[in-house]
C-alpha cells in the first residue's frame, strides 16, 4: 500500500535508455535511478518520469490535434463511436464511460493494439477491428500512431528497470507475459467546470488502472489528476512541462506478489480550461497468464503466493463491458 507520501517524485531515466545495447548496471547512476524506481513504485505508486527522449513536438502535438478533434460538432465525433460491434475501438461521448459504476465527465477516443483477427481466440473476437481514427484532423492517426509506438518502447524500457532494482532478469516481462502488450491508448477531453468543486467536475471517479504500467501525458496549464496515500488525502499530480506522469497497474500488484501496489487516483477539474490528457496504457500480452512470479515471491517473504493466477483477457473484458453507458 502506498505511503503517507505528500509528493510525486521526479525520476530522470535518461541513463537507462543511453545504451543501445540495454541498460548498463555497471554505472552507478544507472543503479540510482533503479533504486528510485523501486522506491517510487513501492512507497507511492506514481513517479514523473523525466528524460525519456521523446520529442516535445510530438508530445506536446498528440494533445493539440486531440483538442482539434474535441473542438467538432457532436454529430462529427460520432461517426466514429465506440460500440461493441467496433472491438470497444473509437469515440465515447460526456458521460458514456464509467467508473466504479459511474458516469465520467470525460470524452475519449479510445484505441487498442490492432491484430489478426482469430489471434486471441474467442475473447479475442470481442477487441477486433481496427482503430477508428476521425477524416478531421487528418494527421490525427498518423500522430497517434507515432507516439504509440514511442510510448511501449518507453514502458517496456521503465518496465525492466523496475525489475532490474531488485536483481530480477531484465526479460522477465518479455516473452508470454509482455513480450506482445495488448496497449491500450486514450484521448480523453475533460470539460472545464467553471472553477466550481461540484459532482459535474468529476472527469474520472477513483480507481486504479488494471495493467502492467501507464503513462499520463497531461495539458501543462490544468491540475486535475490526483493520488490517493495512505492517509486517505488527495496530492495533486501538478503538470511539469516535459514529464509524464507514470503509474503502476493491478497486473503489476499480482506478478509483485504484492510489493508493488497500485494507488487510488482520480481527475477533478475544477478549472474552466478544457483539459486533454492521453494516457497510454502497457498492459499484458492478452492472453497472458498473471500470476506471483517466483523471483517475487522470494522477495515478498517465505515464497508463498498471495494471489490467485489470472487470464489477463478475461479479466479485461469483464471490466471493458461494464465501462460504458450505451454500446
């Protein structure tokens, strides 16, 4: 469980991509950040994550072309709507997504890793098709698209830093388990409510996020992302231009075998900017089966698994279908 913590630490991972090669553990300030990672992920959850190599062009152009896609009438975002029959790719309107059972003051796009389709199987047959991108703006798939692929080298890269801290194989999360992540990546408007704290500002109720490792790429000039610790209070993730906030996923908590949990957040806006923020979630392989790892459960004390296995894929769709107002 996270700690009574009152920040978000900062973490520049630069030194864990500067080796084509992998990450070189014979550097001192390599085994630095590691340890930051392994605390950050330990005692809160969340951590900024610095110098990650990515342009700011792009990161700062994904939420520009975003916000132009947000800016269209109504009846031009929904001809691209989300719906079973689209493999939950495409727009959501206000309030159509939820929460904990609760209706979100949010917008989205929502896309997911394309594939074969009959890859996955009969669960599989729920996600296929492909990612509905709007025809204004037009550079809005190829952008996307982009910064996808710049997101999952990224997450895998902090992903085996993570295991890595504690002495692990860096590849522990490749193969059947990672190697092929089912990534899923948001658009998410949240209207601003006029600077009043009321039930309309709620963009996202609290939860924790169900995979592997997110990343939170946020508008600078809105605070509304906020983390839960131990003492039931709120932090504010405040925007830090050239960041992005990255948190742990329920995945991570069972693989862990408990070490790493993930915090409660949630998004209030109460600012009257409309915020844009594109999170990119690193999930599991989709059929990956999640369960304590040895190497965790010797670290977690005694060897003894404390959670049962799970299909990552029925453990998506379970909570995909209950995530939207109307199909």
């Amino acid at each position: 469980m996270a700690s009574n913590f009152d920040s978000i630490p900062i973490i520049d991972v630069s030194p864990l991509l500067s080796n084509p090669e992998g990450i070189n553990m014979d550097d001192p300030i390599v085994f630095q950040v590691l340890e930051m990672l392994h605390a950050a992920c330990k005692n809160v959850g969340f951590f900024y994550v610095k110098g990650h190599g990515i342009s700011d062009t792009l990161v700062r152009g994904v939420r520009e072309v975003s916000r132009n896609f947000f800016n269209l009438p109504l009846e031009e975002k929904m001809k691209i709507k989300l719906s079973s029959t689209t493999g939950y790719r495409g727009y959501t309107k206000l309030l159509d997504n939820k929460t904990q059972g609760k209706q979100d003051m949010h917008e989205s796009i929502d896309a997911y890793k394309e594939f074969t389709p009959g890859a996955y199987g009969p669960i599989g047959e729920n996600f296929e098709g492909p990612n509905l991108w709007p025809a204004y703006p037009q550079e809005l798939k190829q952008m996307m698209e982009e910064y996808g692929v710049a997101l999952e080298k990224l997450s895998k890269m902090i992903t085996r830093g993570i295991v890595l801290a504690l002495g692990g194989s860096p590849d522990i999360f490749e193969g059947d388990r990672a190697g092929d992540s089912f990534w899923l990546m948001r658009s998410i408007g949240y209207p601003g409510s006029g600077g009043a704290a009321h039930p309309s500002a709620i963009g996202c109720e609290a939860h924790t996020d169900y995979g592997l490792l997110i990343l939170v790429n946020q508008d600078d000039n809105v605070t509304a992302l906020e983390v839960q610790n131990r003492s039931g209070e709120w932090i504010p993730a405040v925007p830090i231009p050239g960041t992005f906030v990255c948190n742990i996923g329920d995945m991570l908590k069972i693989w862990s075998n408990g070490m790493y949990e993930p915090t409660v957040h949630r998004v209030i806006n109460n600012s009257s900017e409309f915020r844009v923020s594109i999170p990119f979630f690193y999930e599991p392989n989709f059929n990956a089966v999640v369960e304590p790892l040895e190497f965790y459960k010797q670290k977690t004390g005694g060897g003894v698994a404390k959670f049962n296995k799970v299909v990552y894929a029925e453990y998506l769709i379970n909570k995909v279908r209950n995530n939207f107002v109307h199909e």
